[in-house]
C-alpha cells in the first residue's frame, strides 16, 4: 500500500487538525475573558450593586440632626365634617301623603337629623352630602337595619315651599309631607 492512498488521509491530521481543535476551544474562552470585563468602558452600566449603593452615599452633617419647631395650632372639631352635614332645610319629620302624621310607625316615616336618615327599620349615616344644579340634595350613607349594612345614594327635591319633599331611591320616586 505504497500507493499513497494510506498517506492521503495523514496530511490534514499533521497540519489541519491542532488549528481547527483550537477553534473548538476558542468561543468558550472568548466568553469567560468576556464575562471578566470590567463596566469602566460601559458607562451607565453597574456591575456591582455596592458601587452603585455607595457611589450615592452624602456625608450627614455634625450633631444629632433634631431641629425643634412649634406645635402644631388647635383646630376646632365640628360634629360633622364639611360636605357630611344634611341641610337644615330638610330636617325634620316627614311621613307619606296619604299617611298621619302622628303615626310613628308608619310606613313611610323618615326623620332627617343633620347627619342622618332615620327609616322606619334602618338609619343612614350620611357620608357625603353635595347639591345638585336643579336644587336637589344628593346624599350618600351607610346604612344599618334589620342586621344588615349597606351603601347607598339617594337623591331629595324639596318644593319650593319646603311642604313636600320628594325622594329618588334607585329610580323611584317616593313623595313625603312635612310633619314637623
């Protein structure tokens, strides 16, 4: 076998095969001498949380830092917040129409306080109290009664000579006279 075909083969094992064993080897060591790169030509970029916690670090001044200033002015407390307190021209007894006024119990007896709707079977405290640009009184409450608790806006017209006054409860309309 001296027809060189055994020879063919050992040429590209002498001269080829350390250069491309090298390229093998050669994209993990690239990434290893990346990975060792310092941040010092990226600027913006950390690489270490530390430097960037303490590269923001200001010297605190002498002394204990305590300055003393003056109380604080008293402010009067009312009994109901601002915008919380139902107008005084709603307040009073009020029963249906077609009800007397001595009844109590009532169907449709309420009681506006200025800070509540007291119902028959519930009471409303009054959370909110805006008016609207037709004259009405919009009021929202937490309500309580018959062991429940709930929420809910009611809207009252007063007529115009303060006798009537009619309430929108959830698209209802519900008309009360004055009593007291």
């Amino acid at each position: 076998m001296t027809d060189g075909s055994a020879t063919a083969g050992t040429h590209w094992r002498k001269t080829g095969f350390l250069p491309m064993r090298a390229l093998i080897f050669l994209p993990p060591l690239l990434l290893l001498t990346a990975c060792d790169r310092k941040s010092d030509d990226q600027p913006g970029v950390v690489a270490n949380i530390v430097d960037q916690a303490t590269s923001n670090v200001t010297e605190v001044p002498q002394g204990n830092g305590i300055q003393t200033a003056e109380p604080a002015p008293a402010i009067p407390r009312s009994e109901a917040p601002v915008g919380v307190t139902i107008p005084a021209s709603i307040q009073g007894r009020w029963a249906g129409l077609d009800e007397s006024c001595a009844d109590r119990a009532a169907e449709l007896e309420l009681t506006i306080t200025p800070t509540s709707l007291v119902f028959l079977e519930s009471e409303g405290k009054a959370t909110g109290v805006s008016h609207g640009p037709d004259g009405s009184i919009r009021i929202e409450a937490a309500f309580t009664g018959e062991g429940q608790s709930w929420k809910k806006r009611l809207e009252l017209r007063p007529s115009a000579n303060g006798r009537e006054l009619v309430m929108m409860n959830d698209g209802t309309a519900v008309t009360r006279k004055r009593c007291s």
